[in-house]
C-alpha cells in the first residue's frame, strides 16, 4: 500500500463526529462541556457502558471503541439497532416519509406504526424516527397499551432526514452491544473496570413537576433506591461511576458518602415553555 492509500485507509477508519440523532427528553447535549471534564482518568480505554442511554448524547460525543448501550424502551434500541445494521435501509424509508410529510401523514404513520406489528425493523425505526422529528416537543410517550399517542408538532419546516447524521450515528454505533433492558440487568452485564454512566429519569423538583412517563411505567422512589443498591454494587465490583440526577435532598441522601458535583443544566423539553430555565443537578462519581 502506498503511503497515501495506507492514509486514506486510517481516515477511512477513524470514527467521524456523531451526534444524537432523536429528540429525547433529558438529552445531555447541552450538559456535555460539564460532563466531560469529570469523565475517570484513562476513559478511552474502559468500555462505555449506558443503561438509560435515551438519545446517548455522551456516547456520540465520545465515540468509544467498546460499547454496551441498554435502555427499556424497545423502540429506541430497535431503532438503534436498525441504524447500525440497515442504515441505507432506515434512510431510503425515511426518505419517502419526509417527501409526503402532512397532518395526515404524520397520524396516518402513527396509526401503521402502533397498528402494524410486522414492519421490518428499517421501515420501523424510519417511523419511530420520522415520528420523534415531527411530533409535539420531541416527546416519547405511550398509553396503557403502549401504543404512541404524541400529537403533530407544529413545525413549519422539520429537518426529517439528515443522512450524514445517521450515517455518523451508524459508524459509531458499530463499537455498540445494545439491548433493551432495565437498569438491574447491569449487575449481569458489568465487568470490572468498565465506565458506566447512569441518566436516570429525573426525581422531580416538586410534586407537579413530576416528569417520569418516559414509558409505560413511572420511575418512582422505589426505583431510585433500587438504582442506589446498583450503583453500590457496582461500586464494589471496581467499575467507574458517573451518574445524573436532579439536585434535591433525596438524591444527595442516596449517594451520601460518594463524590456529590452540582451543575446547572438548561432544561430543553418542558411542556410548560415558563419552566424550561436553568436548574441545578448533580453528578455523582465513585472517583474523584
Ligand atoms: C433522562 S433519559 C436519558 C437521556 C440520555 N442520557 C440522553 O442524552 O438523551 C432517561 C432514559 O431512561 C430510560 N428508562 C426509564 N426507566 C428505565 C429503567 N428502569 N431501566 C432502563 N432505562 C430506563 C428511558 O426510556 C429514557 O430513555
């Protein structure tokens, strides 16, 4: 190979930039210059491990090499799923969805992708993607039935299809095992030594800004002890440790005893636009 080619071939295999490629709620884009100053020293060299990976804003931005992405929603890891196996697949269905974008065309997908359970997996993530980028506020949520019930957006112009972006999204997600599971199912899958970071659905400020139906269950306090238990156990087992949570006296009692960092968070999805200014989380680490 000549020098140039053997060049070529290196550029060819170094990961471009990614970036998420769904609204999701609690997206960390926007906490990620804060974030990243408190990553473990040696980082690059730990498998990035995500049990509520969402819209992984902290993988895109990092772009591991070895990857364990898990979260419950099985759309959102179906659809990662489909990015990284069937990306050309995913974009040539997306493409004919964004070309016939209406009000109709939004319910009439929604009705098929709630109604139609044998959608291959690509036609199924162009769907649950074309539906994120035009429904109201970039929300995800689901009725008893879990079925999607999420109205238009009112949008005038909505950016569907972004082709690099999946394209980016796919390469990165090569280095990935995902699997859609409860958090609990780290204390399975993590090994010593790995980075795991926790992005929990949100203990809420006050009672009516209860935000937690991310899915058809709630995450409640119960879970968020059970979350503790874990990160305990993971603790011992000497994986490093990085989780987010909202900064209220419960979550500060949890973690009593690890390393408590406050940071101040613009919140970008809130139904109520009065409410979407700066509050203040908190990362908690095992290591300092
Ligand atoms: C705050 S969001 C994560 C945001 C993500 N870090 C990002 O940058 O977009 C929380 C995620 O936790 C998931 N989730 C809720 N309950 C869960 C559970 N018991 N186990 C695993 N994931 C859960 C939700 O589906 C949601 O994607």
């Amino acid at each position: 190979m000549t020098t140039s080619a053997a060049v070529a071939a290196r550029i060819e295999q170094q990961p471009r930039e990614a970036a998420p490629f769904l609204k999701w709620a609690g997206g960390k884009g926007r906490l990620l210059s804060q974030l990243r100053p408190l990553l473990p020293s040696g980082a690059s060299r730990m498998r990035h491990v995500e049990p509520f990976v969402g819209g992984g804003a902290l993988f895109f931005s990092r772009l591991p090499k070895r990857a364990l992405l898990t979260d419950i929603n099985p759309a959102l890891i179906g659809t990662y799923t489909a990015i990284r196996d069937d990306v050309s697949g995913v974009i040539q269905a997306l493409r004919g969805l964004a070309a016939r974008h209406s009000k109709d065309c939004y319910y009439e997908v929604r009705e098929r992708y709630n109604r139609s359970p044998r959608i291959t997996t690509a036609k199924r993530a162009a769907m649950f993607i074309y539906l994120n980028k035009t429904c109201f506020n970039g929300l995800h949520r689901v009725n008893r039935k879990g079925e999607f019930n999420v109205p238009i957006g009112s949008y005038k112009n909505p950016r569907i299809l972004n082709e690099d972006a999946l394209d980016a999204a796919s390469q990165a997600l090569q280095a990935a095992h995902l699997r859609c599971a409860s958090f609990e199912a780290l204390l399975e899958n993590a090994k010593p030594g790995d980075f795991v970071y926790f992005d929990p659905p949100y203990e809420p400020v006050s009672e009516t800004a209860s935000f937690t139906s991310y899915t058809r269950d709630g995450f409640s306090r119960e879970d968020q002890t059970r979350l503790r238990d874990v990160y305990s156990a993971l603790d011992r087992r000497g994986c490093k440790l990085m989780l987010s949570n909202s900064d209220v006296p419960f979550i500060r009692e949890l973690y009593e005893g690890f390393h408590i960092d406050a940071v101040a968070a613009p919140r970008a999805i809130n139904c109520n636009a009065s409410k979407r200014g700066k509050v203040s989380e908190v990362v908690v680490r095992n290591y300092s």
